[in-house]
C-alpha cells in the first residue's frame, strides 16, 4: 500500500514537472484537493461539504498569502503572517487545513517538514454525552406529550439520529406490529450502510398511536400519506437537521433538559441495557446492521 502511494506521488510529481523544494503552496493545494475529491464518496454530504471547506480556506486565506511561496520556504514566520490576516474566528480551521495540507505533502515527498506544527490551538476536550435518569425519561416523556417537537423526540428515545429522525416518514413505520424501520438519513448513505429494522418501545407505539399531531389532525383534515415526515415545522415541511437541534435546544434548556439531541439517543441505549436487554439487539436497534 505504501509502495503504490509512493509510485502514484511520483507519478504526480513528474505529471507537474515537480522537483523536491520546487513545489508552490498553490500548485500542490491544487493537486491535493483533486486527490481528496477522487477519494471521497460524492453522495456523502458531510464528506462533500467538507471538501469544500477546504477549498473555501485555501482560495480565501492560505493561497492569496502563500500560494506563491514554495512549500519548503514557508516557514513559523510565514504561518504567523497568514494567523495575521485571517478573520480570528477562522484562524483555528484555516491552520488545520493547511498542518492537513503539509501532512500530505510530507507523506509525498514534497516537503521535509510542517510549519504549522506546534503553532494549532489545543483542542477542547468534549464533555462525554450523558443519558438521562429514569426520572428525568419519565419527567420528559410527559412533558412532550403535545409539544410540537413530539415526533422528534420520541424518535430520538427510540435511538435515531438527528439525521434519521427528520427523514423519518409515516411509511416507515407499523404501528400494527410495532417495528421501525430506518432507511434513510438527511445526509445520504445511512452510518451502517443499510436500513434497520427493529421493535418500538412500548410508550412509543403508545405515543406515535394517540398523538394528535401526525395523522389524524394534517392540514384541512387531510390524512398525512406515508411519504409525509413524522416531524413536521409548523409548515409541515421536514426540518433541516440544524433547525431542529435549534428548536429542540431551546425546549430542552426551558425544561431543564441535557440540550442535546444525542442525549435522547444514548439514553435509549442505557435504559434498554439497564432493563436487561441483551447488548448485541441494542447495538442493532441503535446503529450496526444485524449479522446473518
């Protein structure tokens, strides 16, 4: 595997009339951003909009004050001057791009070492995503019956993703024999790769069977199909997943709730555990497809 890196980097080099220390800043961020989008899965919109990201930084920030300077002749002075002239709330990422960028070329032989390094801000250490009690499960449950976010956290207490959840529609549900099924995400290609079917808790049949607002109560009366979202805006249009971790955000901090959505997700995973199920159905329910 690294023989053949190191052929196909070669193979660049000499396609670009690149000799060590002759490589430019812009040349060589030209040539690593077409390597990442060969790469990627363009039907993966994180992916995606991640590349982009990294185009937007070089083309704003590090090319117009670098991209002239050959990669051996940036040095911590340089990265200073780039730090500098970069909006302070852009500075962190756009240094990451380019310690990402001079990783890479290190990898290809075509620079000896990475200016950037030891000049990144320390990283911030996340608080690990807590569950919530029995109490504070029971206290939410009864708390969202009626809410217009009602939907979305039922889905979430049955160990959806915020991106699941929007993309959740009536026809993926039975509420005749109480199974879910979760074929899709907002963003493309489901994390483990094909949809998963599983069995509803049961205050969550119960809850999606009586709730007013799904079905029975759609707009002019209208009985909601099968494509319609589960979780509607007051539009009745599928949210965006950032729209609803807003909104959920702010129901949660008004009933002093853990804000994040994910909460909901690993507190379905702790209170099935907790209730003695067996371990290899809940990392099903929750994420990974079922072994044959």
């Amino acid at each position: 595997m690294k023989e053949a890196r190191k052929l196909r980097a070669e193979l660049h080099k000499l396609a670009a009339g690149w000799r060590p220390g002759k490589a430019t800043v812009a040349g060589y961020a030209e040539r690593w951003l077409e390597e990442l989008a060969e790469a990627r899965d363009w039907r993966d919109a994180r992916r995606l909009n991640m590349i982009l990201r990294y185009h937007q930084a070089l083309r704003l920030y590090i090319v117009p004050v670098l991209g002239s300077r050959k990669l051996s002749d940036v040095d911590a002075f340089a990265v200073k001057e780039l730090r500098r002239r970069v909006p302070p709330s852009q500075s962190p990422y756009v240094l990451t791009v380019l310690a990402s960028m001079y990783q890479e070329a290190i990898e290809d032989d075509v620079a000896t070492h990475n200016p950037v390094r030891g000049m990144l801000p320390k990283r911030v250490e996340r608080s690990e995503t807590r569950h919530l009690s029995e109490d504070e499960f029971r206290r939410l449950v009864a708390i969202v019956r009626g809410h217009r976010l009602e939907g979305a956290v039922i889905l979430g207490l049955c160990g959806l993703r915020i991106s699941e959840a929007v993309s959740m529609t009536w026809g993926d549900m039975d509420l005749d024999t109480g199974e879910i099924t979760v074929a899709r995400q907002f963003f493309g290609e489901l994390e483990a790769g094909q949809p998963r079917t599983f069995a509803l808790s049961a205050f969550a049949v119960a809850a999606l069977g009586v709730t007013d607002w799904p079905r029975p109560k759609a707009i002019g009366g209208a009985r909601p199909d099968d494509d319609t979202p589960i979780q509607t805006t007051i539009y009745r249009t599928a949210f965006h997943p950032d729209r609803l971790r807003q909104e959920f955000r702010k129901f949660a901090t008004a009933n002093a709730f853990d804000p994040k959505f994910h909460t909901l997700r690993h507190t379905f995973a702790t209170l099935q555990l907790t209730a003695g199920a067996d371990i290899r159905t809940v990392s099903y329910d929750w994420d990974m497809p079922r072994q044959p």
